[in-house]
C-alpha cells in the first residue's frame, strides 16, 4: 500500500487523478529551515522528515513524503503566517521569475529514495490592487509563496518552464517513476 504522508489536498488530487492509488495520513514535523540550509536540501529534508514519521507507524507500507518550497533571490519563502507577509511575498515574486522546488522521498521495507523536481515560473507585474484583491480570497495563506497557480493566481502566470504539476505541489512523473522502479506499482 502506498500512504501519502501529507494533509494537502493539491497533492491528493494530483495522486488520483494520476490513477495511483494511496491513503493519506498527515506527518507533524517542522518545516522551519535550518540555519544556511539551501532551499533544495531543505525540500529535500522535509520530504525526508515526513516520510520517517508516517513510516515509524507504517514500517510495512511504502511512503511518499513531500514537501514544495518557492525560492526568488536566494530567498525561500514559505506559507505566510498573516495577510502582510503574503503581500510582501507577492511583491517579492511580481514582474519575475523564481523557482519552485518539491523534495520528494519515498521510503519501503528495506529502501529510501530521496529526489527532487525544480521549475521555473514567470509572473507578470502586480498592482497593489491585484495583491489585495488576491489576498482578501484567502488562497494565498496556505500556499508556499502565497500563490495558488491553478487557481485566481493563475491570471499573472505567462510561463512555466518545466514540470508544471510540480507548481501545484507535487512532480507527479518523478513521483510514478520512483514508485515504479521500486515496484510499489
């Protein structure tokens, strides 16, 4: 049985629809960046860090952890704790392009797979009005970087280059082939 270590319904759906079968069980960790961490290995971490703690209570299943995180500047930006930081977030990204990045690890009897999956994505120039119209949805707040790009967000994104399925929270090719090569499929 594979057992998505995570609550995000994003990575569910993009699970299903993919026909990959799984149950979901939430993993509590932290997901605060260590000191100088760079944003890959911390992706990369936190996949790892969720993947362990729902394997400890399923040593007998396959699990899949991950974890997506937004990088522009060097900067790794988060989920936003409030409405300000969302729209220093969004300011941030407006006119440019960054970097989303998701660590993936899948780990079974005897095995630990950790990857990872980058993609570059473009955003047009936001007013202040668009940022507030944008936060006031309430879709910003659980997202990494405050944006949604399946959703309202989706309006002020020109290009993606690479997995776009990755930017919705989960590479899901990268994914279908680890589990495959593992056999977990």
């Amino acid at each position: 049985m594979i057992v998505l270590a995570s609550a995000s319904p994003r990575r569910r759906q993009l699970l299903g629809s993919a026909g990959i079968s799984f149950v979901a069980q939430t993993a509590d960790i932290s997901e605060a960046p260590r000191a100088g961490e760079a944003p890959r290995a911390l992706a990369e971490r936190l996949a790892r860090e969720k993947a362990q703690a729902v394997f400890r209570l399923r040593p007998n299943d396959v699990v899949l952890g991950a974890d997506t995180i937004v990088v522009v500047d060097a900067q790794i930006l988060g989920k936003p704790r409030d409405a300000g930081e969302a729209t220093r977030m969004l300011r941030l990204l407006s006119g440019r392009s960054h970097q989303v990045i998701t660590g993936v690890c899948v780990m079974g009897p005897g095995f630990e797979e950790v990857r990872s999956e980058s993609t570059v994505v473009t955003v047009c120039e936001l007013t202040d009005q668009d940022i507030h119209t944008y936060i006031a949805t309430g879709e910003p707040m659980d997202k990494a970087g405050a944006y949604a790009i399946q959703g309202f967000a989706s309006r002020w994104i020109p290009r993606v280059e690479g997995d776009y399925c990755n930017v919705v929270g989960l590479p899901v090719s990268l994914v279908y082939g680890i589990l495959r090569e593992r056999g977990a499929i």
